[in-house]
C-alpha cells in the first residue's frame, strides 16, 4: 500500500496526473477500510481538478467517486481481505501499469534494483551510487536525504533494494527485465576482459606514472573516476589503465594496466585503493566516457629470448646492472635513500633467477625505474622498450643522475602528481 501511495507522490509530482490517480487508487484499495488516506487523497484529487478545467468536486462527491473506483479495482482484483503484501501486488491489474512508469528517470531504463529514497523518488541502485559522487541529495526534487543513509551507500556501495518495485517489475514487465538481464551479463563478460584483451577499450586513470609488478595505491576523489572505479570492481574485471598527465589535458601515449587489489571507501565519498601493475601498453586511439579518458591500446611485452647463448649473457648482464644499482642506491646518503624507497611502496625485490622468461621483465628493473630522481619522459622511454637487454643498459645508463635534495617543499627531484597517489606507509 505504501508503496502505490509514494508512487502516486512520485507521479503527481512529475505532473503525471492520470496515472497518479491510478496509483493513489490502488492504494486506497489496498488500503483495506484505512481512513486516513482518504481524505489525503481527495485533497490531492481536488488540488488538481480545476487545472483540467473541471468543476472542483465537493468532498463527499470526491469520495464517492473514490468509492466507485475502489469498488471496480475490488471487482478486477477478485479482492479479499486477508491477501500478503506479495499476493496483493500480484492482484494488481496488468492494464493499469505502464513500463514508462518504471523507468529510472536518471538512465531512462527499466528499473534495475531499484532503491526508493525518503522523499518517493524510486532510481535504479548503481545511477542512485553515481549521483551520490556528486551530492547528497534526490536528483530529482533535492530533498536532502538522511546523512547515515548517504555516508552508509558510500561507503558500502550498498543500499536496500524496493523489494514491492522490484516484485512489480518482474511480475508485470518480465520479458523487459530479462532482456535487461541478458543485456548486462553480456556488457559483464565484455568488461570482464578489459585489460585482458586489446579488442576491449580501456578506462584510463590520467594520475602519476606506475609500473608493471610494483604497487601503486590511490587516492581516488574526483567523481568520474569514482564511477570509474566502481564500474572497474562491479564488472568483476578490476582493471584500469594508468597513464601520466602531460601538457594540454592530454596524457602520455605509454602506460600501465592496474589491478585493483584492495578498495576501502570513506564516509565523504572518497576511495582509498591499492593496485598493482601489470602489462604495459601503447595507446592508439583515445576517447572518453562519462567524464573519464578511455583508450584502444596495443600491449606490449618483451620480445622473447629463446637462444641459449643470449639467455646466457642476459642473466650475466642482470647480475651485472642488480649490483651496479645496488652500489648506487647504499652510496647515498640516508635521507635521500629513504625518500626513493618510499616512492615505491613496497621493498626493493631480489635477482630474478630467470629475467627471460617474464613479459615485462625482472620486478627489481621497475623498482628502480620508479624510484630514479628523473623526469617522467624518462621513465615512460622504459615502458616503451620491448627488449630487456636495452632496459638494463638504460637503467645503468640512469644511476650517473644526480641524486635528490631535500628543500622546504620536500623532495625537489619527486614529480608533482595530481593529488592522487598515496605515499608509501611501509
Ligand atoms: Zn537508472
Ligand atoms: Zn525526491
């Protein structure tokens, strides 16, 4: 009954006057001998009458015609007194429901778990999610809603689901509700390869310079990249691109694909996550989605090394650059060694016995790679070198840098990100 009476608040609201009534006649059906919505209801009914130019019914005549109405829903409904609230959806009159009335004013679609908020106001669960990135309050008549019930969506990304819009909808619009459910298991498995397959485009995170098999934990606060990360974990897929801003709103044409490990939500809407690196990728064609950079991209991997003498003088070479880095690192002096290895968020691994057999090589390259004091075109040259051998040599290359100072700011030589990364903790 509550239920037909918010959507008949909802409907009148939206000036849809007709199927208001209807709504609200339900509900004085269901209401089963309650007086006090009644009256409540021909005043709405009075309130409206005269902009139809009709003449404004009395009270009495309001009711009676309230009683005429009830009497032909009994009739259809073959009515009782002792129906559940289950049975009595059940008994509603296919012919007084129309699908445009259960669609999401924010996406225009079908319902899909649908949340009714205080004021009436019913939305699918994740437009309701994507709306509270921007503001607590109902998208469509700005009712503030309860601060515990917005801070509780935000941060568990949850919300309960309008168990009697969602009993309607199944019973009433079935065929409409499974092609909506083929509809996202289809986009789901689409996603689910994202990161996986260069044929899926690619959300990109336009933020600081990350690397394959290093962490990088996040800081996420700006909306579309909130939508971004939900629509990251909700796809079950976990994966986004990471790639550096550069001049002009753009972003450099070399990056890392994440996985996100870990997402812990704040009560303001902010997103702490922790991610890790895996391929990298060369980005071929750019566009954007609802406020976000997406990417077709090309993966790249090191070219294989399957010669026996090669694999040889690769692993000899390894030991060679893991020593002369080694060296460097512990000649520094200790502030400045503590600020590089913070940078990484996680310590420095050891040798890989087997740096061949890896698409991206040894972890200990990266390592270094994200912690030189040098400037991002750099650091991008090595997400673009496919041969491990050239890495090396440019990593070797790299350790004659100056080394970092300290100033009144902090480290001189760290890059300005844009407030998204999270410092090392460890
Ligand atoms: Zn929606
Ligand atoms: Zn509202």
């Amino acid at each position: 009954m509550h239920g037909h009476f918010r959507r008949g608040a909802v409907l009148e609201s939206l000036g849809r006057w007709e199927e208001s009534l209807a709504a609200y006649f339900l509900c004085l059906h269901f209401s089963s001998g309650s007086t006090d919505v009644t009256p409540i209801i021909c005043q709405i009914i009075d309130r409206h009458l005269p902009d139809r130019n009709c003449t404004s019914f009395s009270f009495e005549l309001t009711s009676r015609v309230v009683e005429i109405c009830r009497s032909r829903l009994a009739a259809d409904c073959s009515s009782t007194t002792d129906f559940s609230e289950e049975e009595k959806d059940d008994k509603i009159p296919h012919h007084l429901l129309d699908q445009s009335d259960f669609e999401c004013i924010l996406c225009t679609g079908l319902l899909d778990k649908p949340v009714t908020v205080a004021c009436g106001h019913s939305f699918c669960q994740h437009c309701l999610s994507r709306s509270f990135d921007h503001t607590p309050f109902c998208p469509v008549c700005r009712s503030p809603l309860a601060e515990g019930f917005v801070q509780y969506a935000r941060m568990s990304g949850k919300m309960n689901v309008d168990e009697l819009l969602e009993r309607v909808l199944h019973k009433h619009f079935r065929a409409a509700c499974e092609e909506k459910r083929r509809q996202k298991e289809a986009e789901r498995a689409h996603k689910l390869m994202v990161g996986v397959s260069e044929s899926e485009e690619l959300p990109v995170f336009v933020c600081t310079m990350a690397f394959p098999s290093l962490p990088c934990p996040l800081h996420v606060f700006e909306p579309q990249y909130r939508l971004m990360l939900r629509r990251c974990v909700e796809s079950g897929g976990r994966r986004f691109g990471m790639c550096y801003p550069i001049d002009g709103g753009s972003f450099s044409s070399y990056g890392t694909v994440l996985y996100i490990n870990t997402v812990e939500h704040t009560a303001d809407g902010r997103s702490l996550i922790t991610t890790t690196g895996e391929k990298r990728f060369e980005v071929l064609h750019r566009s954007t989605c609802d406020g976000y950079n997406t990417g077709m991209v090309r993966f790249i991997e090191d070219e294989p090394v399957t010669n026996p003498w090669e694999i040889v003088s690769l692993r000899s070479l390894q030991e060679e650059v893991f020593d002369h880095a080694k060296q460097w690192l512990e000649a520094l002096p200790v502030y400045a060694r503590l600020l590089l290895t913070q940078t990484v968020c996680c310590p420095l691994p050891g040798i890989d016995p087997h740096p061949e057999n890896c698409p991206s090589g040894p972890m200990w390259v990266w390592w270094y790679v994200n912690a030189l004091p040098t400037n991002p075109q750099r650091k991008i040259a090595f997400l673009k070198l496919t041969s491990l051998r050239e890495r090396l040599l440019m990593l070797k290359d790299s350790l004659h840098l100056p080394i970092p100072t300290v100033s009144a700011n902090g480290y001189d030589s760290r890059e300005v990100h844009s407030g998204h990364q999270l410092t090392a903790t460890h």
